[in-house]
C-alpha cells in the first residue's frame, strides 16, 4: 500500500483564436496556434501528462481535425470561454455580464465546440479569469462538471476577475457564492499561484509556462505551494499548469519549452515524496469523487 500523499498534476492551455485588432491576446496565426497545440500536447503526452485543452469555437472550428485526433490520444477537450473571441457585439468578459446573458454565452459557445467536433466539453475556463457568483451555477446548469476559472489572489475588478480570499486547492462550488466551498458537485481546480503575492497590480504568481524563467519563477512556487499544502494538511494536493497557443512548443530551445521540460523532470523528483497522478480536469474530478467517498467511509468508521 502507497503512503505517499497524491499528488495530482494538470496541465492546461487555453486555444485561443488569432488575434484581431479588437481582440489582441491571440495568437498572430493560425500555424502558430496548430505548432504551438501540437508541440504542447504530444510533449506532454509523451511524458505521460495528458493535458486539458480549453477551446474557443473558433478555435475548434479551425483546428476540429488535430482536436478529435488528440482526443483519441488521451487529451480533453474543454472549452475557453471569453466572450469578446466570440463576438464583436461582446465587449466584456464573463463575469462582467449579467445571469441571462452569461447563460446564453455559455450555451452557445459550449454547443459550437461540439458542433465543430463532435465532442461535449465539460470542462470550462473562461478569459482573463473572469466570473461572478452566477458564474459556476450557470456552466453546471449546461452540463459543465469541473472547471479552472479561479487564480486564486487575483484582483482586477475591470475584467470582473476578483479571487482574493478563494479557496486554493481544489473543491466543489457553492452555486451563489463564487469564493467559497459548497456542495454542488462542480470541481473547481484553482490554478495554482501564491495568492499572497503579486508581480502586477492584481495578479498573483501562478505557475502559467508563459512567465518567467523555470528556476527563478516555477520552482520556488511549486515548494512553496507544497510546503502550504503539508502545513495545512490539504487532503486532495494538486499543481495545475496553464499556458496559452502562442508559444513555439514545437521547438527545443524557447523559453516556454524549456520550463515545461524543466517541471516534467522536476516532478520526477517529487516521485520519492508523492505519488505523482498525471490527470486531465476530468480525470482529476474521477479521482477527487473518489478520494471524497474514501474519505467519508474513513470518518463513518471512526464514529463510534
């Protein structure tokens, strides 16, 4: 029997469609994005990480051919949810719209992303981390069971992204309260940051690969969230790794793909620690259901 805590580790990346003038965080092509999935993935899943991909609809309608093929590699598929990539018509993001309109934002955007591929994302991210306290209620009312909406420590209240004060390891949600933990059996996996600490006004330290460099930045995070982890006796542990499609995972030698070989061989090392479970959003959801069950027949034996 394994003693060693779980230590379950998720790496993301929102797909997002090529930059606009309105819209400019994309990537500036399209072969940069299929490269930059590509390379991201087939790293990953040779390393024995199979990723969760977060997918605009207009992402998935371009690429819905490299999208069904890594699905049956083992990717997810989620969707990324940013309503200004849906719309020249919406200007703010999620959180920043009220309960009907995020409803149908939501809806519409999930049913274009099966549309294009075939597949029914449940999982869901949305742009710049955006939500408000409808937010998680709506995404479960149309279908989504997990998510990584939250940066835990993140303050910018113009894009409707407030998670000062959130839980920071994964939960279920409270359907009206956004920062708490509840009983709706939606899983939230925060991304992991240091929520005390920010490089920007209102933006924390995570673990995105698009930051930094691995030494300065990634590993003295990753330490520091373990050791939070073993002093608060967080009983279900978890890293999760976003990025985003702009970056040349394709190739050997760039910042990004250095960082990610860096944390794949780091996390070799946690071996000896932790027993390590590689997990998309949904097979983390599969192992937290389980984990909770095991947990409750623990208690029920305990009582006298």
């Amino acid at each position: 029997m394994d003693l060693k805590p779980a230590l379950y580790v998720v790496f993301t990346m929102d797909c997002e469609p090529v930059a606009t003038k309105a819209v400019r965080t994309g990537p500036k092509s399209w072969d940069q994005s299929v490269r930059a999935i590509e390379g991201f993935s087939y790293r990953l899943l040779a390393a024995g990480y199979p990723p969760t991909l977060f997918v605009s609809p207009r992402t998935a309608d371009e690429h819905a051919p490299l999208f069904e093929e890594l699905v049956e590699n083992g990717v997810e598929l989620g969707a990324h949810i940013h309503p200004p990539q849906l719309s020249p018509d919406l200007k703010r993001h999620l959180g920043g719209y009220r309960e009907q309109d995020q409803r149908t934002i939501i809806g519409d955007a999930a049913r274009r992303i099966e549309s294009a591929t075939g597949i029914i994302p449940r999982s869901f991210r949305s742009g710049m981390y955006s939500a408000s306290d409808d937010t998680y209620r709506l995404a479960f009312e149309q279908g989504f069971r997990q998510g990584s909406v939250s940066q835990p420590g993140r303050e910018v209240k113009g894009d409707a992204a407030v998670w000062t004060g959130k839980h920071a390891d994964p939960h279920y949600v409270h359907p009206e309260d956004r920062l708490v933990e509840g009983s709706m059996p939606f899983l939230e996996v925060p991304v992991t940051a240091d929520a005390q600490s920010t490089y920007r006004r209102g933006v924390p330290y995570d673990l995105s690969l698009d930051q930094g460099y691995w030494d300065e930045w990634h590993q003295p995070l990753i330490e520091a969230q373990l050791q939070r982890m073993e002093t608060e006796d967080v009983r279900f542990r978890s890293l999760c790794i976003p990025t985003r499609n702009l970056y040349g995972y394709h190739l050997d030698d760039t910042v990004q793909t250095t960082t990610l070989t860096a944390l794949v061989g780091y996390l070799d090392t946690l071996r000896e620690q932790y027993n390590v479970v590689p997990a998309t959003l949904e097979g983390a959801h599969a192992h937290f259901r389980k984990h909770s069950l095991v947990s409750s027949h623990e208690v029920m034996r305990r009582e006298p």
